[in-house]
C-alpha cells in the first residue's frame, strides 16, 4: 500500500480535496474497501481479501444500478408473491362474476323463450279450443238442420244466405240441410304450428300480434255465421210451432162451431195397420231450448196428425171443382115444380152434365141407385152419426159396402130424377137430420186458410 493509502488510513478525516472518492475501509470491519486514488485518477478500488480490484465510473454505476435493480426485482417478487392470492383471488372472482352474469343472461334469453313459447302454446290452445267448440256448434247445428229438414212443415222454410261481396252467385249449394254453413278445414298440428313460427319469433311484434288477430277474426267470421244460421233455425222453428198451434186451434175450433164430439169423431176414425212397442218421448237432461222447442213441435204434429185423421171423417170439403155456384141454397125455398114453399135440404150447385162427383169425407157407401125425387143417388156414412147425399147423378161408380176416400169420384153430375137441369144436389146430415153444408163448407175454407 502506497504512502498516501496509509496516512489515509491512519487519518481518516476527509481532506478538502477527497470530495468524489471511495473511502478505503479498514481490515476489520469489512473484506472489501473502496479505496480512493489519486486525485489525478477517477477510478474505484476495491480491497478483497487483500486484493485490489478497480472500476472505472461506468462499470461501477453498472454495478450499482444492476444491484437496484435486483433489488428492485426482489422487491417486486416478494411484493407479488405476497398478494399473489389476493390477486387470484379477485381474477377467479372476476371471472366467476363475468360467467354468472353470462349464464344470467342466458337463462334470461331461455326463459324469454319459454314465455314466448308458452304464450303461442297459450294461443294455440285457446284457438283449438274456441274451434272445437265451432266445430261441435256446426255439428250440433247440422244435426237441427237434418231435424228440420224432416219436418214436411219446414221444408224451404230455412232460407239460404245471400252472397257476400267476392262470392259468386253462380255458385252451387252444397248438398247440405244448412246451405250457408260455413265449411272450414282443421287447422296443422300443434307441433307443426310451433315449427313454422319458431322462426317468427324474432320478427316485430306486431306481425305476431297481426297474426293473432288474423286468427280471431277468422273465429269471428265463423262464429257470427253460426250464429245467423242458429237465428235463422230458430226463426223457422218458432214459425213452425205458432203456425202449427193456430192450425190445432181453428181445428178444433172446426169442430166445436159444427157441433160434434171431438171424442166420439177419434173413436170413430178406423184403424190403420201399424203397431210397435211403446217407448215414451222423453228429453235428456242437457236438452237446449232448441231440443225442447223440437220436442213440443213433435208432440203437436203427433196430435194434429191424429186431428187430421179424425177431421178425414168430416165433410168439409166441396163435392165438384172449380167455382162454386149454387142455384139453390139450404133452407125454405119455392118449389120449382109447384110453386109453394117447401123445405131444401140441401145445396144445388151448378154444373154440367158429365162433370165428376167426388165425395168430401172418407166413409163407406150405404146407398147407390135410384131414390125417388133423388134420382140417382149417392148415400156415404162418414161414422159417428155423419153422412152425405149426391142426387140427380147422371152415373154412379160406386156400389154399397164400398169405403171410399177423400176426393174419390162416385158418380157423374146429371139431371135425373125430380130436376129441372143439370146440377148436383148435396146433402150433409147428423143423426139422419139434414143440416146446412155451407156450416161444413166454411168450415173448409177456415181451415184451408191456415
């Protein structure tokens, strides 16, 4: 060690000019001194176990700044080594929030889905069901129109409905009771439903909501059509039913003005071949007023068929065609031959020779020949004390025993026997006691009117 080293170390007080140096550091206390040189010399040494090693400036500041670095970086790592878990701990709870916020979505998006999916299924069910209903009203509807169709007092009486605008009118009715029916084909299944309009679940809103309503007014449409029709049956029913009780009234009314027993007439009224078991008309329990209603017109057409019958037996019918014109009416008269008052007992109605005579009732022939100032004459007992005479008959075509029907020709209009032209002499009587038959001929035309 050069002199200057030594004084330096038995002096360590700074000299003025030493200002920039390394300091040599003595043997004991450490095993690598930085030992300053000369002042003309800017270089660095340092002792190591008695050895001198020298650095220029820049490879000593190279050192230095290599070792803050290192430490530096040791820093650094013990740093992130330290709050290494809390680091990983907020990424993984990051990560874990981004992926439940995904699923969040997702499950959002799958349940959207699932409304949309249940509001069409919704809509497919209630569209079904309002169908099916239609489909049973139109069935229901059909069965009434058959119903009606049966009834000979119905028939036309349903009127058809007129074309709607576009329809032609050239088109023909369908072979259906209910010509204005609307037919209409069941819609796809709900699965190919669903398929075809899964794809339409993105579009606007307003093309499924046109969509349903394109539906509804089409379940509009059918129901209103239903519903005329249902008016229209109902109309021709109700019809049906007042026409047929003012007819069983002026029956009945027939025959109380004429005087007879309506009991005595049915017993009367011979018996057709027919027989059966007897089942009793009775209504099921879910029966509609237009069952019910059915079920009362059914019951009256029974009873006024068994009026018709029994008012068979009576002559209220005329006994010639054409215009009626009597010569002679019922009652006091001058005899034509004698010219006194005497007593006709009967009609005269003009005709010709050679005209047909028909009898009014249906009844069995008493009498067929010559009967005095009758002439020829045709005698008919209608049962239950009722019969006819046609007299002056130029030809008979009956003979006794034989039954006879309504507007049966049994002879020719004459002028036989106590006569003074061609002409039909009628004769009504109850109990072999004549009567007026203009009483039974008006009869007729009240109960024609209905």
């Amino acid at each position: 060690m050069s002199k200057s080293s030594a004084q330096f170390s038995q002096y360590p007080q700074h000299h003025p000019h030493d200002h920039g140096r390394a300091f040599q550091r003595r043997p004991g206390v450490a095993a690598a001194v930085a030992i300053p040189l000369p002042a003309t010399d800017d270089a660095y040494t340092i002792v190591h176990a008695g050895k001198q090693v020298r650095f220029g400036p820049v490879v000593f500041w190279i050192v230095v700044g290599t070792v803050v670095l290192l430490g530096l970086w040791s820093a650094a790592t013990a740093t992130y080594f330290a709050f290494r878990d809390d680091v990983l701990t907020r990424l993984i709870a990051r990560q874990a929030e981004m992926q439940y916020a995904y699923e969040d979505r997702i499950a959002e998006l799958r349940a959207k889905v699932d409304r949309t999916t249940s509001r069409q299924l919704l809509d497919q069910e209630q569209f079904d069901q309002k169908l099916d209903q239609i489909m049973k009203r139109q069935t229901a509807l059909e069965s009434r129109a058959t119903a009606l169709g049966a009834m000979p007092d119905v028939t036309g009486s349903i009127p058809r409905a007129t074309p709607q605008r576009g329809e032609s009118s050239q088109i023909a009715p369908k072979p259906s009771p209910i010509s204005d029916t609307v037919i209409f084909v069941a819609p796809p299944d709900r699965e190919a439903r669903l398929e075809s309009r899964a794809p339409a679940a993105a579009a606007p809103p307003t093309n499924q909501f046109a969509k349903n309503q394109g539906f509804d007014n089409v379940l509009v449409r059918l129901t209103t059509s239903l519903d005329q029709v249902e008016r229209r049956q109902i109309a021709a029913l109700s019809a049906v039913e007042e026409g047929m009780d003012s007819r069983m009234r002026r029956m009945r009314g027939v025959v109380s003005d004429l005087g007879l027993n309506l009991a005595n007439l049915e017993a009367a009224v011979p018996r057709t071949p027919m027989g059966g078991p007897f089942v009793p008309v009775k209504l099921t329990a879910n029966a509609g007023p237009f069952e019910k209603q059915l079920n009362r017109i059914n019951i009256t057409r029974a009873e006024m068929d068994r009026l018709n019958r029994t008012l068979a037996l009576v002559p209220y019918r005329k006994p010639v065609i054409g215009e009626v014109e009597f010569t002679s009416g019922f009652g006091v008269r001058s005899d034509p031959f004698l010219g006194r008052p005497a007593m006709h007992t009967g009609l005269d109605f003009r005709a010709a020779t050679g005209d047909p005579v028909r009898v009014t009732a249906y009844g069995k022939v008493v009498s067929a020949g010559s009967s005095g100032g009758y002439g020829r004459m045709v005698e008919v007992d209608h049962g239950n004390g009722l019969s006819t005479r046609y007299g002056h008959l130029s030809e008979i075509n009956v003979k006794v025993g034989e039954i006879v029907k309504i507007g049966q020709v049994i002879g020719l209009v004459g002028s036989t026997g106590r006569s003074t032209g061609p002409h039909l002499h009628y004769e009504t009587r109850i109990e072999g006691e004549a009567v007026d038959p203009q009483k039974f001929l008006r009869a007729g035309v009240r109960l024609s009117a209905g």
